[in-house]
C-alpha cells in the first residue's frame, strides 16, 4: 500500500527567500506525482504533473524534482511572495492504480 | 465551463436526510474521482470512473454512499440517511486518459447537523 508523507507539515519563511517542500512514498513503482496548491476553504489548483521517467519539472519559479529509487520529490518554490502561502500537497498515482494519493501537505506562510 | 464544476458549494443538512453532490468534469475527460477532505485531514479517496464504469470503488465508507456518471460526464455522489461524520468537503477531478494532470473543482462543503 503506497503512503505519501509530507514532512513539515507546517513552515513559515520571510518574503523572498528560495525554500523547498518535501514529499516521501514508500512504493516506488509510480506513474507519476503532481504537485498541487489549495487555498483555505478552495480546491486544488495543479501546479506541475512529474512523470516516472522525469527527474523535473519547471513552471516559473517553481520546480519539482523526483527520485523514484530513493522514494522522494521535492518542490522548489524561487523568491517566495506572499501570495505563495497556501497548503502544498503532493498525489502519487502508481502503475495500474488509477487513484492518486496524497500526502496531508505542508502549510506553507510568506511573511511580508 | 472552462473547469471542474461541482454543485452545490455548500450544503446543510439533517442527520438522517439523503443528499446528492453533483460533478460536472472537463469536457472530454473520461477519468473522474470523488475525494473526501475532513477537517484537518488529507485527502480521502472515495471512487474513480473511467466513462460511465467505475472499476474502483473501494474507497466508499459504507454502503451509504454511492455514485453514478451519466453519459461519460456528469456524476453524482449520494449519501443516503446522513450522519454527523459524513461532514467534509467533497472534491471532484477529472483528467483526460493516459499519463496526465488531474484537475479539482471547488468542492462542496457537507455539514450534517
């Protein structure tokens, strides 16, 4: 059974500074990982899709890495604004498993 | 619309009453989950259907809960003789087939009073 741990599940960072958000999982044998933000009281919102034979992907200042042999991906959020806050969640969906499943996230706060 | 659409935002029931959540996916997105997210916890996946078939229902808490898509689109996820944990927010996502981002509607936030 594959369990996704996101690790910490808070943290706080003065504007402006680069940081970077963890997400382990325990079955390697993904398809792929996204990333996804979700804003208090909303949905989620994708932020990068990684696949299995990726090692990253960039979309602006943000950029996912993954390594499946050591079970981990990182997000590397460049210059953090305040409008960054959010909870960052990652999802793995594993090879003939069409669910995803998610981390319980890392809350995220920019502090101006 | 250009996104996942899920209707009502927000729902207030009674303990006992049955209510439908409805889901309006992507156009051409024959993938479509249902999710639950109770309050300070993760994401709790409840089905998964790819056109109108769902082969993997198996995160469905009780057989209070069911759901059906209706020509390859909209689903809708029912919860009959509601309880007080039945409370949350119910996501729904849908993606297109193969190797490809899923995308969330806004949820419909449950409460059972």
């Amino acid at each position: 059974k594959q369990e996704v741990t996101q690790i910490p599940a808070a943290l706080s960072v003065p504007e402006g500074e680069n940081l970077v958000l963890n997400c382990s999982f325990t079955d390697s044998a993904i398809y792929n990982l996204q990333w996804f933000r979700q804003d208090p009281g909303k949905g989620l919102t994708s932020l990068l899709l990684i696949q299995s034979s990726q090692r990253e992907q960039t979309s602006g200042r943000l950029n996912a890495s993954l390594d499946k042999s050591s079970g981990r991906s990182t997000l590397y959020i460049a210059a953090s604004q305040p409008g960054d806050s959010a909870t960052y969640l990652c999802a793995v969906r594993n090879f003939g498993n069409e669910k995803l499943t998610f981390g319980t996230g890392t809350r995220l706060t920019i502090i101006p | 619309g250009a996104g996942v659409s899920q209707s009502p935002s927000n729902k207030v029931t009674e303990k006992g009453k049955d209510v439908e959540l409805r889901c309006d996916p992507i156009s051409g997105h024959t993938a479509l989950y249902w999710y639950r997210q109770s309050l300070g916890q993760g994401l709790e996946f409840l089905i998964y259907f790819q056109g109108n078939s769902a082969p993997d229902k198996s995160g469905l808490p009780s057989d209070r809960f069911s759901a059906e898509r209706t020509g390859g689109s909209v689903s809708t996820l029912t919860i009959q003789r509601t309880q007080q944990e039945d409370s949350a927010v119910y996501l729904c996502a849908s993606r297109v087939q193969g190797n490809t981002e899923a995308f969330f509607g806004q949820g419909t936030r449950l409460t059972v009073v």
